[in-house]
C-alpha cells in the first residue's frame, strides 16, 4: 500500500527554486521596519528560528527582498526535527559568536502559531504573538505569550514589547 511519499531534502529546495519566481510573496505589514529598527540597535541580536529547512528560509526570505544575511544567527528545522529544541540551538549559537550568556526574557521569539510561542516555553522566553497567520488574537492569547498584536505595523509598541 502506498501511504506517501518522502520527498528528499534536495527534492524540496529544487521544488521551492523553481515555485519562487512566480510565487505572490508579501511581507507582512512592518516586518521591514522592524528589521531595520532592530539592525541597529547595538544591543540587539537578530536571528532566525524557523522549523524550516535553512537553505529553504534563505531562498524564501531572499525572493521576499529581506535578505538571509541580515540574521546573524538561526536555528532551523534541518538542525533538529523538534521545534522546542530549536531556541537552545539558536542561544548556543549567539552565545558562541558573541561570547556572553543569553537566556530569560532577553531572548524574545515573535511567531505567529501557536507553536512559535510555545517553542521557547521552558526556557523562559520572551514571546509575542502576531495574529499575522491562520490564528486569531484570541486564539494566540489563550497560548499565554507575553505580548500579542495583530500586526507589526506599530513599530514603537512592539519595540516596547521586545526591551520594556
């Protein structure tokens, strides 16, 4: 019986290279001014958590015209296949290129989905929620994070939110 098909990972990113071009990518409202905002603000450390391939997350961010690099440091499905490992990798990881501890409310993940807030739960993380996806304020609110909004467009509040 054929229950499915496991596509290779090359199989995946040759797929997604190919869907890219004609793919209506948005970037959603305030996303690029937080970006900036947060590239330069020296105490800030922008990285990348996603459960995503990071070849995937660079050709997806790339064609949306937000530029892989401007993460100095990610974690990413392709490092381990359980989300709620993926902010330990990426804390590690900051934790190495910038030789000093990171940990608590000074690390802040911003998802959409449940599970984005949920991922950093047992580290005691910052989290905000933005109802930008397929889930509600309400829906997003009832996860418990410590902030929630229904888009980045209010970049001093969400500023708030992340160093308040």
């Amino acid at each position: 019986q054929n229950i499915g098909v496991v596509r290779p990972r090359t199989g995946y990113l040759e797929g997604l290279r190919q869907s890219l071009p004609d793919a209506r990518i948005r970037v959603l409202p305030g996303v690029p001014r937080l970006l900036d905002a947060l590239e330069a603000e020296p105490s800030a450390i922008l990285g990348l958590l996603t459960g995503n391939l990071r070849e995937g997350a660079q050709l997806k961010l790339d064609a949306a015209g937000i530029g892989f690099d401007r993460f100095v440091v990610g974690a990413f499905g392709s490092d381990h296949a359980d989300r709620p490992e993926l902010p330990a990798v990426a804390i590690r990881r900051a934790e190495e290129r910038f030789g000093h501890r990171l940990g608590g409310k000074s690390v802040v993940i911003i998802g959409d989905t449940p599970r984005d807030i949920a991922c950093g739960e047992h580290l005691g993380v910052r989290t905000i929620a933005v109802a930008t996806g397929n889930y509600t304020r309400e829906e997003l609110s009832a996860c418990g994070p410590d902030y929630v909004f229904e888009t980045l467009e209010d970049t001093a509040a969400v500023w708030e939110a992340i160093f308040g």
